[in-house]
C-alpha cells in the first residue's frame, strides 16, 4: 500500500485510527 506507507510516515498511530476513524476516506484520496 503506497498509501498505507506515507500515512505511516506521517503519523505512525493514525495506521490503527484511520480503521475507526471515518475521516481515513479523504486521507486514502489524499494519495
């Protein structure tokens, strides 16, 4: 996941949040 490795690298604890968080929509968009 392309999208998966800058949101860690961004945020390594938003990889669990973005699972409950409903606004993970508009960051996998953001890629």
């Amino acid at each position: 996941d392309c999208d998966g490795s800058i949101l860690l690298v961004h945020t390594p604890t938003f990889a669990g949040e973005k699972n409950a968080d409903p606004n993970a929509n508009s960051v996998r968009g953001f890629e």
